[in-house]
C-alpha cells in the first residue's frame, strides 16, 4: 500500500513538472514571436543575411506564425507540442549552426541579436524540456496554463520594453 501511495505522489509530481515545463516552452515562443511582430524588420534583414533563398518578409511571417502555433499546441495538446517544438528546435539549431559560419549573430528574440552559439545552447537547454513534454505530457491541455500564459503574452506585447540594442546590418 505505501509504494502505491509513493508512486502516486511521484506521479502528480511529474505532470505538475512537465505542465510547468510546457508553460515555460509557450511563454518562451510566445516571447519570440511577439518581439519579432514588434522588429519585423530585423527578423528579416537576418533571414537575408543567411542567403536561404527565401524572401525575408515571408520567412519572418513564417517564423512568427510557427511560433504562435507552438503556443498554442504546448497548451492545447502538450505532447503534440512539444514533439513540434523539439522538432522545430533542431530546425533552428540549424539555421544557428548557418549563422555561426556566415559570423551572423542569432536573432532569436527579434533585434536582440546575440551569439549563435549561446542561440544554440539555449536550444539545447529548450530542446530537452521539449522532449521531455512531448514524451510525457498528457494530451489535455490546462486552463490555469493557458490563462497564466495568455497574460504574460499580453504582458510582454504591451510592456515597453527597451533592450539595448545591437543595430543589425542590412
């Protein structure tokens, strides 16, 4: 009776990690995607810095909606999300390893440009979260989460923010 009781404490413990592990993943593209929205430009300029051949406003656009679609399935569908955001972390992870060989910072976080490599260890850092949701997060989303996370991105959106900011060149 008592590994029963052990195992059922454990297990309420792993969805409350694993709920807040997904909170964290939406707050965090919720995040990018609206300091993109409000410096689109620089999205763009690093999107043409990277030569991929595709225009830059449709690669911006691209980057924000996928964004905004990780939000929303980390909190309607935690493992769909994150299995979408682990795969879309190693897409990025990608994009970074590119920009460190052109000697293009990562402009993850809009004109907040800053190293590729710390881009891609903070991937790394995101990625294992990712998989851990997506392994063991339950196909149920949660209301407090989705309410918890709505208002930081109204938050972040509305907030004045005024980074320091390193000019990207076009």
């Amino acid at each position: 009776m008592y590994t029963w009781g052990l195992f059922r404490w454990f297990q309420l413990r792993w969805r409350v990690v694993v709920a807040v592990l997904a909170a964290v993943l939406a707050a965090v593209f919720l995040t990018a995607a609206v300091l993109k929205m409000r410096d689109l430009h620089a999205t763009e300029v690093w999107i043409e810095r990277l030569g991929l051949g595709v225009p830059p406003r449709l690669g911006a656009a691209l980057s924000v909606a996928l964004e905004g679609g990780l939000v929303v399935a980390l909190l309607a569908r935690p493992s769909w999300g994150g299995w979408s955001s682990a795969a879309t972390l190693v897409v990025m992870s990608l994009l970074l390893v590119r920009a460190e060989q052109r000697g293009v910072g990562c402009a993850c976080f809009g004109s907040q440009e800053t190293s590729a490599r710390a881009g891609l260890a903070r991937n790394v850092v995101l990625g294992g979260a990712a998989l851990l949701v997506g392994v063991f997060g339950s196909g149920q989303g949660h209301a407090l989460l989705v309410a918890l996370v709505s208002v930081l991105g109204v938050a972040t959106a509305v907030w004045p923010l005024q980074p320091q900011r390193r000019p990207l060149e076009s």
